[in-house]
C-alpha cells in the first residue's frame, strides 16, 4: 500500500544532494564557536531575513523557548493569539521553564495593533507586565493563514512606541513570503527577533535558526547553552540548512497549489467542510462533524496520514515530498473512508 504522509511537512526526507552537501561539510567544535558551515548558515539566515545575526538551534520549540527567555522575565506576560503554538503544543515549555503567561487575542492568529494596545498592561505590585508581543506567521492551527503585513507595520510601530519587543514565530515565513510573492525579508525585518524552521518544508531533517541583534544573539547564545542545545560537529546538520536554503525555497510555491487542489477535490463531499479559497499556504484544515481522531485512524488504515488538532479538524500538510498524483489519491481515499 503507498503510504502518503501528510501529518506535517516536518515528515520530509533529505533529497540525495542534501544528503551529499550533509556528507561533505567542513565541520568544528560549534560550542567553541569552531564550526565554519554553521557560521555560513547563520550568516545566510541573517541575510534572508533582514537581520544582524542567526543561531543555530535543535528545533523551532527550543528557538521559542529561547526568544521568551532572553525577552521576558518570570511571571510576565507575553501577547500573543490564542492559538499560538508556544502556547499549545510545546508542552507548557513557556509557563514551566521561561515562567511566563500568556495573554491571548482570540481569533485565527491575526490580530491588530488596537487588539495589542488593549491587552498592554504594566508591571504593578499587583499586575504581571507585558514584557513581549508574538506573532506566528504563517499560523498553524489557523490553517496556515498568513498574517497581513500592513498590520505587522503597525504592530511593530505600536511595541517600538511603547519600548515592547516584538518576535515572531516564522517557522513556516517562507510559505508566507510564497503566498505573498515579496522576499521574506520583507515580513522578517520588523521584528526585534524571529526563528523559522529548516526542518519543515524547506526539508532539511533537523533545526531552525533564530535571528536579531546582535546582543540578541549573545543572550540567545547562552540559554542555548543552558538547555542543553550547544552542539558539536554540527555543521554536518548546518550544511543541510544552508542546502535548503539555496535549493527549497522557490518551490515552495508548489506546496500551496498542491494544498489548494487538496482542498478544492474535498470540497462539496458530505459531511465535510472545507472552503479552498480559504487555503493561503501548505495546510489545509477540514471540518468534520465529530471524532476527528477516529476518522485519522481510519484513513491511516488506507495509507493516507493526517493529524487531528482537535475533535472536529483534520490538517494536512503539504511538501516536497507530495506530488500532485499522491494528492489526488490522497483525496480520493478520504472521500470513500468518509463516505463508508
Ligand atoms: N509544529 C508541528 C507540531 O508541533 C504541531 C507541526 O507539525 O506543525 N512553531 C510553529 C508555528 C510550528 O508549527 C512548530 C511545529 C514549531 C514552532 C516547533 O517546531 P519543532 O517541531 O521544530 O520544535
């Protein structure tokens, strides 16, 4: 049975030349800041993103974790929307280890500057303070929504006025600078820090790069260490960054064809709801009428993988790993499954 995995882009394989950049790299001891390959992806991620420095690290929950820690002190409070991923899915990481809480807007992810406004608190002998504003573009339990960047401008003039740091979690930016057509610099370089994901659907098996000022980065740096993230030789895992970052990001654009046609081969099927004109990137989100972990087990049972956020959504996600042809049997499997 062809198994087509569409649980997550995080699923994708390194294609044979990454494989072969990987096995090529010229590597050092990273911690003594000996790592040549490393030092050219960070520099790279610096470079896309409009940015004075990058560093390296495991994973985009690590890259989170760090931004709050190096912006906000325990008991603060962080804005951010109310499906945010560091919020539910990093397993409590910011509450347990950076010891802040979160003040959520409710909505898909986007949110304006007058909803940030609202929600600024200061630090009183009662009140935690806001210390940090987050934004997740593209937003993933949104369904892969893209935040409007006119409002990002606005944003950022709100938190330099009132001396906030903005950050954002770009782990899948380069989706939306795809759906936007402008570089993603365009989208990175308001933000006082941001990290995006190597390991998503630019397709490398491990990392995300975390970048900002320099001092940003001297803070950063440290908690990396703290947590156990200072890495050795890693500049055999760097190379595949610096592989994807020369050869993945033009075809992204393809991911978000493939999820629209997803989309549009599911629409109108009973019981299911999905509107294609509503899928700006990778991620489509399907609405069912209830057990949505029951109906993942089923289609799993034909070889199709997706996740189910909650109760009534299954997401799929598309990537490089997923052609057009697997789509479409994709999509056929879950309308007879929905329909049996
Ligand atoms: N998201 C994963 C799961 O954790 C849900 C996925 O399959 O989409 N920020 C955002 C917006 C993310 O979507 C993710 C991963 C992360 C951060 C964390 O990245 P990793 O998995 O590298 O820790």
């Amino acid at each position: 049975m062809q198994r087509i995995d569409l649980r997550s882009d995080t699923v994708t394989l390194p294609s044979p030349g990454m494989r072969e950049a990987m096995a090529r790299a010229v590597v050092g001891d990273d911690v003594w800041n000996e790592d040549p390959t490393v030092a050219e992806l960070e520099a790279l991620a610096a470079e896309w993103t409009g940015q004075a420095a990058g560093l390296f690290v495991p994973s985009g929950s690590m890259a989170n974790l760090i931004a709050q820690l190096v912006h906000a002190g325990r008991g603060d409070e962080v804005i951010c929307g109310q499906d945010a991923h560091c919020m539910h899915d990093e397993v409590g990481a910011g509450a347990a280890l950076a010891g802040v809480q979160y003040a959520w807007i409710p909505g898909d992810g986007r949110f304006t500057a007058a909803e940030v406004a609202e929600r600024i608190r200061p630090r009183t002998f009662h009140t935690p303070g806001t210390a940090l504003v987050w934004l997740e573009n593209t937003h993933n339990r949104g369904g892969g929504t893209v935040f409007p960047p006119e409002e990002v401008v606005r944003i950022a003039a709100l938190c330099r006025e009132r001396g906030l740091p903005l950050h954002l979690d770009g782990a899948r930016v380069f989706h939306a600078a795809a759906a936007l057509g402008v570089p993603v610099r365009e989208l990175t370089r308001h933000f006082d820090s941001l990290s995006f994901c190597l390991s998503k659907a630019l397709g490398a098996p491990i990392g995300s790069v975390l970048c900002g000022s320099t001092a940003f980065r001297t803070a950063a740096h440290r908690f990396r260490k703290m947590l156990g993230g200072g890495m050795r030789q890693v500049g055999i895992v760097a190379a595949a960054g610096v592989y994807a970052l020369r050869h993945n990001v033009e075809r992204i654009v393809q991911d978000h064809v493939h999820a629209r046609r997803l989309a549009a081969a599911l629409a109108g099927a009973p019981g299911l709801t999905v509107d294609p004109a509503a899928v700006e990137t990778n991620i489509v989100m399907l609405g069912v009428p209830g057990d949505a972990p029951g109906l993942v087990e089923r289609l799993a049972a034909r070889g199709v993988l997706a996740w189910a956020p909650d109760d009534r959504r299954i997401r799929f996600v598309t990537h490089l790993d997923v052609d057009a042809a697997a789509v479409d049997r994709a999509a056929a499997v879950v309308r007879e499954v929905v329909a049996g």
